[in-house]
C-alpha cells in the first residue's frame, strides 16, 4: 500500500502512539481536580503547552488547546466579529471550508461583511489588491492560510504581517499544512491568531490549538468551566494534547533533513511527470512558492475523472483527486474553479510524508501512466 493522502492526516509517529497508550492507562485524573490523579493529569497539559510555545516562540498562556484546525479557526473567527467588534473580514476564495463556511455564517447574525482578495492562476493571492482592501477598510481582520491544502500554495508571509499592521489589521492564519512542517517563529511571522491541527503532523486526531497573542483575548467559544482559562470549557483532551505535544517535538527534530528528503521526493515526482506523462501540469506555484510535501497535478483529459481515484486505489494507492467545478454545478473543488482550473481534466493531489520513499514515487508514476492509456 501506498499513502500519498498525508495532507488528509497522517501516520501517528509509533513513540506518540505508545506514549498515549501508557497515558490513557496510568493518567486518568480529571486536570481540574485538586487531588494527586488530577495534579498529574494537569502537568502533563502543561508540559505540553510550554513545550508548544516554545517552539513557536510565544508565551504558554498564548497557547489554547482545541479540538482541531476546524475549532480553532472557529473560535477566532466568532471571536473577532463578536468580542473584538470588527466589521469586516478579508480572506481568499482558496480558504479551508471551516474558514469560508464560518464567516459566511458570522455575516448571517452579525453586521460583518467578507471582501475577497484576488488570486491569480497560480493559487498566489494579488499583495497589491490586498493593500487596496486593507487601506479602504481599516481595522479589518484578515484570514490567509500559510499553506493551501489543495495546491499547497504558500502565502508570503512576510509581506501580508505588515501590510495587515501598518492597516490596523487583524492578522489570522490558518497554518494546519504548515505547523510541524517548518519551524515557525510566530513572533517574526506576524500573525495575531493560528489555528493548528495535530493529526497533520503524525500526532493524534481531534486535537489542535489556537494561538492568541496576548492583548487579542476573546470571550469563550464553548462556555463552561474554567478550563482554558475560561477560553475553552470543557475537562482537557489530556492523552491527546499530550501526544499532540510529543508528535509536535518529533516533528520539528531534525527538521532541514526532513525538509530536503521529501523535497527530494516531491522533486522526483515532478521530474517523472514530465518524462511518462505528456500534458501534465501542476496546479498552483512552482517548488519554491508551494509546500514541499504536496504537489496538484493537472491530468490530461484523457484521464476519466471518475475512474482516477478507484483505478489508483485498487493498486493499492491512497491519494485525493478532484476538478474544478463545472459552471453552476456546484460540486468540485472550489479551490481548482477559483485559480481557473480547466473542468475537463482531472487533478489529483499527491502528499507526502518523511514516511515515503522514492520507489513509491516511481511506482505512482508508472501506475498513473498506466491509467492514462
Ligand atoms: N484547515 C486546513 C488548511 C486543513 O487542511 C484542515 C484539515 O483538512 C483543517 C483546517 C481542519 O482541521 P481539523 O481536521 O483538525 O478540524
């Protein structure tokens, strides 16, 4: 079996699995309780949390543990739109649907308004079009993912930060493809808000964070206890946040290495395409504008899109695929329709982990050549 679906979820790293394991068994004390069971319980989110803020350079009390990516960037979008009165919201038509289908709820019961920014056919969205935005609605809040999880187009970072603060702005980033792939320092990326997710980084599922930076504070999004510091009721996900912090660690060890050898793969697979598939393309930006474990490959229209995903499956070959959506249809991938992705021809999404090799690659290649003809 081949596992090329890692932007979906991945792999649980065989140490966090066993540390969860042990935990589940030995520390199943309620966090809040005063007593030894609990106080065990208790410093084992802790620990999680200073480990996580320290790794991205923030302080643990910035640091709220959450179901997941979808969570979090509810959380911080309601919380902006009710608590932190902002009126309008900025973000891109290449957003997660937990980002796009929140805000079009928030514009239903609150006097919010969304503004798009453009894109271009290569999934990067248009800085001088943002600029415009920002500088016509001040003290916005703007919501960009670090990395889309279709094209794995990245956002330039460094460019929207202080452009969103010399505007006032509210800078949110949705970084679930990102966190635990590079080392990211929140600090110099600029953001006020992230949400992450820990099953995209070989930890467990149903779990994540948001970080809020200090000053930024909102009302509570699930009320309740007092957990979370009255951010977030509810009595703590101990054994997952535990292994979300522990998968976070293993993650980030010896992350140059990590980097260069699924680059490698990546590479190798965007080479291959070139040699055995004729009229392949990628979706979105070349190498250097796009994640380094993801790669959208624009299929001939010979390729039956139907057929694509059971064909690959049945050798044994987990991926995700998708097209852009047909005019009016509504189904499809609204990420492919908005860089203006020909509806005709298939697409599959191929992601990679520091869990795959070259030789899957090379049989990915020859079996999609395969199908083709
Ligand atoms: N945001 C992005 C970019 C994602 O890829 C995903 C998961 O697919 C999410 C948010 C949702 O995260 P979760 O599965 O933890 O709710």
């Amino acid at each position: 079996m081949i596992y090329f679906d890692n932007a979906a979820s991945t792999p649980v790293f065989d140490s966090v699995s066993e540390h969860m394991y042990l935990l589940q068994k030995e520390v199943f004390g309620n966090p809040s309780a005063l007593h030894a069971f609990g106080r065990k319980a208790r410093v084992e989110v802790e620990r999680a949390r200073a480990l996580i803020a320290k790794k991205m350079n923030v302080q643990p009390a910035e640091i709220f543990f959450t179901s997941g990516g979808t969570e979090a960037n509810n959380a911080i979008l309601w919380g902006c739109a009710k608590d932190l009165n902002r009126k309008v919201f900025i973000t891109s038509p290449t957003e997660h649907p937990c980002v796009l289908n929140t805000l079009e709820s928030i514009c239903k019961s609150l006097p919010v308004e969304v503004q798009f920014v453009d894109i271009d056919n290569m999934g990067q969205i248009d800085m001088s079009h943002l600029e415009f935005l920002l500088k016509n609605n001040k003290n916005a809040v703007v919501s960009l993912m670090h990395a889309n999880n279709e094209t794995g187009v990245l956002l330039p970072m460094n460019e929207v930060a202080p452009l969103c603060k010399e505007n006032g702005a509210l800078f949110h980033s949705d970084i679930v493809q990102t966190a635990g792939k590079y080392n990211l320092d929140f600090q110099s990326l600029g953001f006020d808000f992230a949400a992450v997710s820990a099953h995209k980084f070989h930890g467990p599922k149903g779990v994540g964070f948001m970080y809020v930076r200090s000053g930024s504070f909102f009302k509570p999004f699930i009320t309740g206890g007092m957990q979370e510091r009255k951010m977030r009721a509810g009595t703590e996900n101990v054994v997952g946040i535990s292994g979300m912090g522990k998968a976070l660690y293993f993650a980030l060890e010896n992350m140059n290495d990590t980097i260069a050898y699924v680059s490698s793969i990546k590479e190798r697979l965007l080479n291959l395409l070139k040699t055995e598939i004729p009229g392949a393309f990628v979706n979105g930006s070349p190498m250097e504008k796009s994640l380094y474990s993801l790669v959208n490959i624009s299929l001939p229209k010979t390729y039956n899109s139907e057929m694509l995903l059971a064909k690959l499956d049945i050798e044994g070959i987990a991926v995700s695929t998708g097209s852009a959506c047909n005019s009016g249809s509504g189904k499809g991938s609204h990420v492919l329709t908005a860089i203006g992705a020909d509806p005709e021809r298939p697409s599959v999404r191929v992601s990679f982990s520091r869990f795959n090799t070259i030789e899957e690659v090379d049989r990915f290649a020859e079996v999609l050549k395969g199908i083709g003809v």
